[in-house]
C-alpha cells in the first residue's frame, strides 16, 4: 500500500523499499541509522502505527520477488540484498530462532569462522617485540597496558585533540575529495553507551559525531577515530552518495538502515579511511599535529604496535560466535577478550555490552569482514586512490566487490 503517492514503476518499488525500511524504526528505535528522505513518508509510516514484524518480513519478501521492476541491474541487486537482510531482522522480530551464522550472511552477505588462536599467538609475539619485553603473557599485558595508560589523553584535553585532527584531516581529504562547500561535522562528548563513537548523519551534508568517554582515547586511536567518523570515513561517505546518488534520483540512498549490507560497506571504508587520507605514514603526520599541541606522541612504536595488534581484529567476532553460535557464558567470553585483547576485565565487560545488544550483537562482523573484504578489494587495484573513491561515490555491495576480485 502506497498511501497517497503516485508514482512510475521504478519509484513504487524504491518507495515500498522506503516504507518498509522506515517500519523497522517503530519496531526497534535506532534501527534506522539515517534518513534524509521526504518527511511525509516517514509521518504516513508512523501514523500507521508499530508493524506486525511477519507482515513486515513477507512484505520485503515480495518486493523482492517483483525486482528488478524498472531499476537498473545495480540499483536492483543493490535493493534486493538489502530486502534479504530485512527478511531476516523481521524474522528475529518476530521471535524466530535464526543461527547466528546465518544470521551474519543475511544481514551483511558474509560467511563468517572462527579464526586459528595461532594468528593471535604470533600477534601477542610480535606486538611483545614491539613493546621490547617477553612475550609471556603476564609481562606482555603488563606491558601493553602500561603502554596505553601513557598513551591514554587527558580528558581535559580530548577536546582540543578532536578539533585539531578534525580540521586537519578535513583540510587533507578536501585535497582530493570534491566535498560540499556547506558540509560540517560537530562533535560531542557523551558517556553511558556501547560504543567509542558514533556518526548521526542528519543530511544537507551535516553530520553530528559522538564520541564516548567510557572508552579511553589514546593517542594512537583517536585520529583513527576522526578519519573513521568523519574525513574521509562516513561523514564524507553521505556527503557524496547525498550529493552523487540521492541527487541523481536514487531514492534508495536516502535510508541507511542497520544490520545490511550497507554497513558492512560502510564500516570497511571507514576503517581503511585514515590510510587512505595519508598513507601507511600517518603516525608521522599524527606526532606532527599532536606536536602543535604541546602533547608527544612515539610514532614509529605506535606504527609497530599497531602492526602487531591488527592481527587481533577477529577476537571481537569470534567472542560473538561463543556467545551466539556456541552458546558460551558471559564470564567464559569476557575472559576470552581480556586474554587475547590484554585489557581488564572491567574493559572486556564494556565490549560484551556490544556483543549483548539486541541491535547490535551481529554488528562486530562489520568491522571484521568489512575491513577484510574491502582491504582485499582495495589492494587488488593498482590505483588505490581511485578505488576509494568508488566506495565513496558508488552504492557498491560485498557481491559486487566479491565479483570484481574473481575477474
């Protein structure tokens, strides 16, 4: 059902897509990272009150079946990847038991395992060469978290930190992305929730960026941390698709929808966000900038550790797999963290906070498979700038990228 608009074939479907999407919000606020569509859509969705979660899922189900219905061949595997990953949330909804596993595929199209805990053995070995001490594990935790308290920024002084990375990476990316002359970011310090940072796109090419100080920020992270939310990450990301696909008439990029395929997309770009500003030398440019602001930061040891450290990536993930697909407790999976991870218990229940969402508990695969799919993807090309550029610029999805990496 339609309501009162009129429209051709092809904007029936993307505004059945529309409605659908926008009904998942009254089921599970949040659910809808952004939208920038017409206002009315998103009032008629509401006044027609909170959906029947197996209405809503048979409805995507349909909609799927009648594509490609007048898209182009990308605009409808585009769509239709996302309508399968609704299926399912509409299922969960609706108290069905989904395995977790399949529960990751039809969300994000990925196939997700557990990774070999000898990956993360030769991790803790090289960051304990980093860090120069043994690589047994009471010494090595005690040296990494030594080494994060010293990196750790003075709450008083996060502010000016976020600022300056903010301005500086705006003023970097602006010298090879085209971005609106009216795009701004404002950030804001929050506390209470299950993640470090969170980007609210508010549209018109405005974002506004939470940053979480139960998480501590260290020197090393945090111009991560601006490169993902904002420059060249998912601020610059909606500016483009708002300017590039929304204003050409894709309809459908006007919704940003959790637990599809759009994140997984999203968080690997973000992720690969701060090499592609400045390069694998950024924490040379990082110290330069920390300089400026009175604070010192070791950019060849943070380069090394972080070396080492990024063999930890698929911990979080495969906590998530104890939790959802083996059903371990809560106390077995926080330990799991603490030890690979070498941070506190206290730091490992926060993480399980994540893990534990009913929103969110899938969502740590975005960041794994994402940075993996994509880093794949972006290193295959011998341009690798141009590659970003069409993350940027393309409604590209896991398939699309999968198919190019076979040819």
């Amino acid at each position: 059902m339609l309501g009162t608009v009129n429209v051709h074939d092809d904007d029936e479907i993307v505004t059945e897509y529309l409605r659908i999407g926008l009904a998942f919000d009254l089921l599970e606020e949040g659910f809808v990272d952004a939208y920038t569509g017409d206002p009315g859509l998103r009032a008629q969705v509401r006044d027609e009150g909170v959906p029947d979660p197996v209405v809503l899922g048979r409805r995507a189900a349909q909609l799927r079946d009648r594509l490609p219905a007048g898209l182009t061949p990308a605009r409808a595997a585009f769509v239709s990847s996302h309508l399968r990953a609704l299926e399912c949330s509409a299922a969960r909804f609706a108290g069905e038991d989904v395995g977790f596993v399949d529960e990751v595929s039809a969300y994000f199209d990925v196939d997700i395992m557990p990774q070999d805990p000898d990956a993360y053995r030769r991790s803790h070995r090289e960051l304990a060469d980093a860090l120069g001490v043994a690589d047994d594990p009471e010494t090595l935790r005690g040296a990494y978290r030594s080494y994060q308290r010293a990196n750790e920024i003075p709450a008083e002084r996060l502010g000016d930190c976020v600022r300056a990375f903010a301005s500086a990476l705006r003023d970097e990316v602006r010298k090879t992305v085209d971005l609106p002359v009216t795009e701004t970011v404002e950030f804001e310090i929050v506390a209470d929730q299950p993640w470090s940072g969170f980007n609210y796109y508010l549209g018109d090419y405005t974002s506004r960026v939470a940053i979480n100080t139960d998480v501590p920020q260290h020197l090393s992270s945090l111009p991560h941390l601006i490169a993902h939310e904002a420059y060249p990450g998912h601020h610059t990301e909606h500016c483009r698709k708002e300017e590039i696909l929304v204003g050409g008439g894709q309809r459908e990029q006007t919704i940003f929808l959790v637990n599809t395929p759009q994140c997984l997309m999203a968080e690997g770009l973000a992720d690969h966000a701060l090499r592609a500003a400045l390069g694998p030398d950024w924490p040379h440019w990082a110290a330069a900038v920390y300089a400026d602001l009175g604070l010192r930061f070791d950019a060849q040891r943070a380069a090394a550790v972080g070396e080492a450290t990024a063999g930890l990536l698929a911990v979080r993930q495969d906590a998530a797999l104890m939790l959802h697909d083996r059903h371990a407790d809560a106390v077995e999976v926080t330990q799991f963290l603490a030890r690979w991870l070498l941070v506190s218990e206290d730091r490992a229940r926060q993480m399980l906070r994540f893990l534990t969402s009913p929103l969110w508990r899938a969502y740590i695969s975005t960041y794994v498979e994402g940075y993996r799919l994509l880093g794949e993807w972006l290193d295959a090309g011998a341009d690798r700038p141009v590659r970003f550029a069409r993350l940027l610029d393309e409604p590209l999805t896991p398939a699309r990228l999968r198919a190019e990496l076979s040819h």
